[in-house]
C-alpha cells in the first residue's frame, strides 16, 4: 500500500489544478461533491469522492458537500444520511456546512425571470410526446414551439401562475430560448423548470416548480465559488449548456466544468436505478447487502476505507472510458488486511475431537501471536482434551498429496500440538461425528523427533469456542458485465445464486468473544471477516467473509 506521504501519480486533473494555482488563474483551490440524494452512494461515487476531495486536500483548498436536490419526488432523508455516513467514513471532511441545491432555489427563480425579461426563456405547453417529436434527432434539426415567441409579459404571467400552483403536474415547463437546430441537444431549449406538487424534505410545501439539473448545476458552482467543477465524461456534452447559463446570467463567478472517465468495475451494476430494484424486489437484504456495490455495503462487508482509496489511486483518472477488474478492488483489501488485520482461528464446520491421550480436567493456556508481523499483542487460546477441528480436515480415502488428517496420519494444530488420527467414530448411517486422536506432549514449539509432520490445521477448544454464525459471500453476479446477456434476459438472469452461504454452528476461539462491530479478522486458512454491524450481538456473534485469501475467480 502507498504510505500516506507517498508522492501520487499524476493526472490530466492534477496537471490542471498545479497550473492554475501557478499561473495565478486561482489563489485557492474549491471543489464540490454534489450527490442526488435518492440512493445510496456505490463504488463509482467512491472514484469522485477521492478526487474531489482528495484534489482539494492535496492542494490545500476545500471541497464543499452539496446534495442536488431538485427531485422531491425522489429524495429522502435516510439517502443523505447515508451519504454523509459514506463521506466521512472514506476519511474526508467537507468544507463548511452541508450545501443543497435546494438552498438556492430563490435565487434560481429569480434567474430564471430574468432570462424570461431578456427574451431568453419561454413557458411552453408541449406534451412531452410532442417535446420529443419537435426535439429532432441527432440527424434531424429540431422545431421551435409554437408557444416560442410568446411575448415577454405573457411568459411572466404563465411562469408566475405556474409558480403559484394554477396548473397541474406536467401542463407547462419553461425552457431556454438558445437553438433549435443545434448540433448539440443539450441546446435545442431545454427545461429549465418543471411543475411538480411535491413536498420537499429541505424547502417543505413552499414550491411546486422544481429547476431542472443543467440550469441549477452551473449557477449552484458560481454561488459557491467553485473552480474546479469536475464530473463524468456523460456531462461532456452538457457543458456548452453549463457554459451559455453561466454566459447569460449575472453569477458572481465562472467555473470550469473538467470531465473524466467513470469507474466501471465488472460483475456489478452500479446504476441507482437498477441497485434499488435489487433492494425493492428483495434480491438482497437492504441497501447495505454486503453483496451490493454500494459503499455502505462495502463498509458492512468489511472493506476498509484505506482499501478504497488506494483503489481509486490505482485505478488513475483518465478521459478514456474503460473497465476495471473486480479482482483489482478485492487485491487492495487483501493488501490492507494482510498488513493489518489481526489472526484469529474459526472452525466454519466442526468436528469433534477427544485427544484419548490428553488428561482428563487440564486445561493449558496456549499464546499466540495476534499478527505475525506486525506488534499487536498476543491473544490466549485454551488447550484441552476436546477440540473442534474443521470437518474438511480429516478424509478416510485422501487424494494423493493430502496434507491433512487420516487414518494414522499426523498433522499439526496451528500454534500447538502434533496429533495423530487414531480412530473415526461414526453415526448409524456411517457419518462421522467423532475423531478420536493421540497427542504427541513432546512437540509444542518444535518438529517431533525422527519424522516430518507436513499439514497444519487450524483448531478451537470445544468447551470454551464461541458458537457463531459465518456468511460466506461472493460475487452477486456470475457475468463480467451483468447488463449484457441473451436477447431476452435482463441484469436479474445473471445473478450468482451461490452469492452468499449462511453457516450456523460455527466455532470460534475464545478471543473474538471480545470482537466488537466492524472489527476484522484473517481466519486462518478461510479468509477474512469482520463482525456484522447490524445482526451480530454479544451473545449471538455474525461473522462476514470479506474476502478470500486468494482470487478463486482466476483474476
């Protein structure tokens, strides 16, 4: 992992901003995040998130939080609360008081009016069939409405009536009078409001015509001062539009709008859309579903910020589209949690063990190490007559090469003794439920005298292991790109129904029973884990797989 004074590589963004603050273009440097807060925020936002803030940061300047809330229909408070969460949990802080578009609604309004006085917008009574029709096409200039040349009294009349709740939902919009038969569609007059009776969580029942996106994105970065108004490839064609408002309106200052390339990350969806109809048909427990894209989600999972970040670092900023390899996200949690999470032992399917040769009533307290590299202490793990060991460590008829246990073989139990397979107890249908082994006292630290012992196993004390639950999940989706299947079949088709396995009567060692939310874990030879922080209780541990050791999707 890059240590925090590591010099980044540099990008096209980079590059801009230090020739800015250069040349004297700008003294300070101020930057926005600006979600819709009708969802939560997924990996792709995690990409703007560290550049926007991360660029402020590096830089020196502040990146202001401003929620684009212009659909009430939409939006809700649970959404902002969690992308605040989000925000301040990938390490960022923004500057000053949390923004909303919404705070600017008057003065909007009152821009929208003067380019009504100007002669430069229009109430228009178009269906939105006869808008598309009358729109054209990319080969097809458009045609100007007959509600075009209203006069300049007539469009403040009907803009004052709309605003004053006369008409129903959809009757009116108002537009920008710009062109046409523009090139550029973005600039065949677009909306600037539309009527909606809807509550809105900021602004309460005081409007029923919301701007749209293009006319408040643009005047909303000249209120605050933005410089570096930084967004998606998707907004490249907009920003002629974000640039005739700016061109056309008296805002106190004029940003540059830079785009850049999306993060696509493969065997996702990151479209809020489709993530909320996983969450609204229940094919994932919640927005927060360890198996969804969505940072929360992420953060359940048991990903760490540092993990994220480095991956947004890694990945670059580019202006060519591209996708990235879920394998390169799953390598920078490895990374990290090789490096810090603590070891801990966990037997995901117990089988029982008496060691016949162990006396009966002693117990010894075996220390290991917390972390094999790193100072973290040791924790104690009980050593007595009766163990659990995982059942897919002992096989009667092994393949060649088995480096576990069988019929009188040996092994080692990871941080104590060498044991030998002597006897398997079954059930009347031939199951086994019991081992019963021998101990060799002579080789707690040290090689037995005289022969090679090759396996080690991981191991619990069966009277004092914590019984817990473990989620094993994988992948939500079993396709590289979920969206492109058959003819036929949507993203839902390409859903990995072996995503997430829930095992009951898991064994733990008796440390995690210290284990408190979100902490994570290397469960030796298993993975690693972290506490669930919505089901796990004190006396009912949830453990989730975070990820596995090695990459079992073959990169």
């Amino acid at each position: 992992m890059n240590k925090p004074d590591a010099t980044p590589p540099s990008h096209f963004l980079r590059q801009i901003v230090q020739a800015d603050l250069d040349s004297g273009k700008h003294s300070n440097i101020v930057t926005r995040f600006p979600p819709e807060p009708n969802g939560y925020l997924h990996i792709g936002h995690a990409k703007s998130i560290c550049l926007n803030f991360g660029l402020a940061r590096e830089f020196g300047g502040v990146c202001h939080l401003r929620f684009d809330d212009t659909n009430p229909a939409k939006e809700e408070q649970e959404y902002i609360d969690a992308i605040k969460a989000d925000v301040e949990w990938l390490g960022f802080e923004w500057g000053g008081d949390v923004r909303y578009a919404s705070d600017y609604f008057d003065q909007l309004h009152a821009w929208a009016i003067e380019l009504i006085k100007a002669g430069k917008a229009y109430v228009c009574e178009l269906t939105p069939e006869q808008a598309r029709e009358y729109r054209g096409s990319l080969t097809e200039p458009g045609k100007n409405s007959p509600f075009r040349e209203r006069s300049v009294e007539e469009n403040l009349d009907q803009f004052q009536r709309m605003t004053a709740g006369e008409f129903a939902d959809g009757a009116k919009v108002l537009r920008a009078k710009i062109d046409m038969a523009a090139p550029n569609m973005n600039l065949r007059d677009p909306i600037l409001y539309r009527i909606r009776h809807a509550h809105h969580h900021q602004t309460g029942d005081k409007w029923c015509v919301y701007p749209s996106y293009d006319f408040t994105h643009g005047q909303s970065d000249a209120i605050e001062g933005i410089t570096h108004s930084i967004c998606t490839l998707e907004f490249e064609d907009h920003r002629p539009l974000y640039e005739w408002f700016l061109d056309n309106l008296p805002v106190p200052a004029h940003p540059r709008q830079y785009e850049f390339a999306r993060l696509n990350l493969n065997y996702t969806v990151t479209s809020k859309r489709k993530l909320k109809q996983l969450v609204d048909e229940k094919h994932v427990d919640g927005w927060d579903d360890p198996r969804m894209s969505t940072l929360s989600a992420f953060r359940r999972r048991g990903y760490t910020p540092a993990a994220i970040r480095e991956f947004c670092e890694r990945i670059g900023v580019t202006r060519s589209d591209g996708v990235v390899d879920m394998g390169v996200l799953e390598f920078c949690i490895r990374d990290d949690l090789d490096a810090n999470a603590p070891r801990a032992m966990c037997v995901l399917k117990p089988l029982k063990v008496t060691i016949t040769n162990y006396p009966e009533g002693q117990t010894e307290e075996l220390r290991l190490p917390r972390h094999p590299k790193q100072e973290m202490g040791e924790r104690v793990l009980p050593f007595a007559r009766e163990i659990y060991i995982d059942r897919e460590d002992f096989m009667i008829d092994p393949p060649k090469g088995y480096k576990r246990l069988e019929p009188g073989g040996e092994v080692r139990l990871r941080g104590s003794y060498v044991i030998r397979a002597d006897e398997a107890v079954t059930d009347a249908d031939g199951n086994i439920v019991e081992l019963l082994c021998s101990y060799d006292p002579d080789t707690l630290g040290k090689n037995p005298e005289g022969r090679k012992v090759k396996g080690v196993i991981h191991w619990v004390p069966a009277s004092s292991s914590i019984e817990c639950e473990v989620r094993l999940y994988d992948r939500l989706f079993n396709a590289a790109n979920p969206d492109k299947g058959e003819e036929g079949t949507t993203f839902l088709d390409n859903i990995n129904p072996n995503s997430l396995q829930v095992l009951t009567g898991c064994r733990a060692e008796p440390s995690l029973a210290e284990a408190t939310l979100d902490d994570r874990f290397q469960f030796e030879r298993e993975g690693y884990f972290c506490v669930d922080s919505r089901d796990s209780r004190p006396d009912a541990m949830v453990f989730n797989r975070t990820v596995t050791l090695r990459d079992s999707w073959g990169g």
